[in-house]
C-alpha cells in the first residue's frame, strides 16, 4: 500500500510540475504541504448559519473541549431529528463514552468530514485534482471542468468536479456515500445522500485571513502535530464551504479552514496498522469484506 502511495504522489507531483496553465488561463499554485492543526477544525463564519460548536469550552483557554465533544443541538441550522442525534452523541460524551466516528474507525470520511485532518497535500495536473490528508492517507479526485454524471455512483468522497475561477478552485460534490458512521462532523452530525458541499480556495493575504484564524483559536485547541510556523505573515490557503442537504439542515450553512504552510516533513497516520483502541480496551471496527466486491 506504501509503494502504491508513494507512486501515486510521484505522478501527481510530476503533474503539478508541468502545470503553468489550463486552457491558455494561468491557475493559482497550491501546491505544497498545508497545515491547520486545531481539533474538530471548523471555523465559523463572522456571521450568518454555521457549523455545529462544541457545548463543552476548556478552562484554560474556552476554546472547545476534545475530550468531551458535546454538540450544539440548538443550532438553528439543525431539523429536529438531526438535532436529536447530535444530541444523543453528546450525551454519551458527557456520561464519559466514546462514540464510533470515521477516524477512530479507520473509516473513510467524506466531506466535509474529512477537513478536521491537520495535514493536506493538493496535486494540481491540467484535467485533475489529487488531493491528500495525512490521516489513514486519505485520497480525493477532483476532474477540472467536468460535470456531474445524471445519476452518480456514490462513493466515499462523491463525485467531485472543479473549475478555475480567476484565483479561486471552485470544487463542488455530490454522490458522498453513507456509511455506517456518516457524519458531517466529530459531533455525529448526520448526513444524507442529498448532501452537496462546494469549496472555495484561494491564496489570500495573512492580513485578510486574520479574522478567520482569530475565530478558530477562539473555537479549536491547538495541537502540537503537523505545526507551522507562528511567524508566519506570508500568504495562506483558504478553504471556504457550503454544506446544503435538505434532509437535514434547515438552511445552508458555511465555514472555513484557513491552512498555513506546514513546518516539517509529511508524517503518516495508517490507523488501520494500528487498530486496537486502548481508550476503550477494544479494537476498531475496521472496512472489511467477506468476499471480493471484483
């Protein structure tokens, strides 16, 4: 799987090194390693429908506490059977539980899920996008200037296509999969399969990007892995998103994620190498199939 990897990662890199321009249009360059290492991830807007915020605030700093991710079930965005199951997740975290998740259960996450990871790695080539995260070595496609099939075959990460507009990658998905641990976020809110998400990135200035990371360290803990340099003032990448799926939110509603160049070398996370859960004293309940699905 590592040499599969690592020739998957020479192929991209190859691409994104020839690539100057689409189309005769010069493209953003996002190439590089990416770091946003803040537990659960999500910064919410400066106003309007965001995403659900952990209850539970440290005491040290107020920011959302990991080791107990209560849920806003209140959130307006949330219909009512949604807002139950939130509910229900956090009151297992309160009792002192842990609940299934993708990552604790080496399961693909999807998106948006999958953006709480520290580490992200995009390969830009001049029909596709590859986009990498550091946890279980999680994998995206995105074809560039291409559209949904009538019917798409769902799957871990939908079907994603994306397109250039000016300095912005417009990426834009539908047919996420439901697994048995979908969720949009680490506090189990659910998602159909109506769900649709469409990101924005762009390079923008460290000054126009402040007020963003300013509300994520009021919201997310820092941790120590996958850092970056404090002192930093350069351009950083910013991810904004919308999540709509009607069988669940009341309304649309938008985040961000803004990523900072990562200071060191990728590092690797195979959750599946390593399944025992000894928080809980047992193991992970890893994909597996009892019979080829080829």
């Amino acid at each position: 799987m590592r040499a599969s990897f690592l020739a998957l990662v020479a192929f991209a890199g190859a691409a994104t090194a020839a690539l100057a321009e689409v189309g005769g249009t010069s493209v953003p360059d996002f190439s590089g390693i990416w770091s946003h290492p803040y537990l659960t991830g999500f910064e919410p807007p400066a106003s309007g429908p965001g995403p659900v915020t952990n209850r539970m605030r440290r005491k040290s700093d107020g920011t959302g506490n990991f080791g107990q991710l209560v849920g806003d079930y209140t959130n307006p965005i949330l219909k009512p059977q949604a807002a139950a199951i939130v509910k229900l997740h956090g009151d297992i975290s309160l009792a002192g539980g842990g609940y299934p998740t993708p990552s604790n259960q080496c399961w693909p996450g999807g998106v948006p899920y999958v953006f709480w990871d520290f580490l992200l790695e995009m390969f830009q080539g001049p029909d596709r996008i590859t986009m990498i995260y550091r946890h279980g070595n999680e994998t995206r496609h995105v074809r560039l200037n291409a559209s949904h099939p009538a019917q798409p075959v769902p799957s871990w990460y939908g079907d994603a296509v994306g397109r250039y507009e000016g300095d912005t990658l417009v990426i834009d998905t539908v047919g996420i999969k439901i697994g048995p641990y979908a969720m949009v976020d680490m506090y189990g809110t659910p998602h159909s399969e109506a769900l649709h998400v469409v990101e924005r990135y762009r390079l923008v200035p460290y000054a126009e990007a402040k007020d963003a990371m300013d509300r994520n360290a009021k919201e997310n803990t820092r941790t120590p892995g996958a850092d970056f340099d404090a002192s930093y003032r350069g351009k950083v990448l910013q991810l904004a998103f919308t999540v709509e799926d009607p069988n669940v939110f009341t309304m649309p509603w938008s985040a961000t994620i803004t990523y900072r160049p990562a200071r060191g070398e990728w590092t690797d996370l195979i959750c599946a190498e390593n399944v025992h859960e000894y928080y809980h004293g047992q193991d992970a309940a890893v994909p597996h199939a009892d019979k080829p699905d080829f």
